[in-house]
C-alpha cells in the first residue's frame, strides 16, 4: 500500500469521525471510533499495543492499565 493512499485514508478516517461525533469528547471515544472506522475502511488496525520503552536502562511496562507508581524520598 503506498504512503499517500494510507495516510489519504486515515486523514479520511479522522474527518469522518469528528463529522460525526463533534468536538469535545474524551481521546479515548475518539480513538475507539477511529479504530471502528479505519477497519471499516479495510484497514488491519492495532490499537494501543505494547511498546517496550527503556529509560535509563530500565524497560517500562507500557501496557494498558499497567499499574504506574511514583515513589518519592529525599
């Protein structure tokens, strides 16, 4: 699939859905819509997928709902 097409689709996608839904509401509505709609489209569409992240040599849990702690001291 070409990059031009794709991102035609997608930015296709994001309109449709704020046509539909409005300004306003949560990320996580929207996000959920775009899912809906770039599959409708035929798109193979993952949403909110693991991404090891390292940090000062630490790997980050980053997946969703993943307990998050800060931990503070002096």
């Amino acid at each position: 699939m070409q990059l031009n097409f794709l991102s035609s689709q997608i930015i296709h996608a994001a309109l449709s859905v704020h046509k539909e839904l409005g300004p306003g509401l949560l990320e996580s509505v929207y996000q959920q819509c775009m899912v809906i709609e770039l599959r409708e489209n035929g798109l193979n569409v993952q949403s909110e997928v693991e991404l090891p992240v390292r940090y000062h040599g630490h790997v980050k849990d980053t997946r969703p709902g993943a307990t998050r702690e800060l931990e503070l001291s002096s």
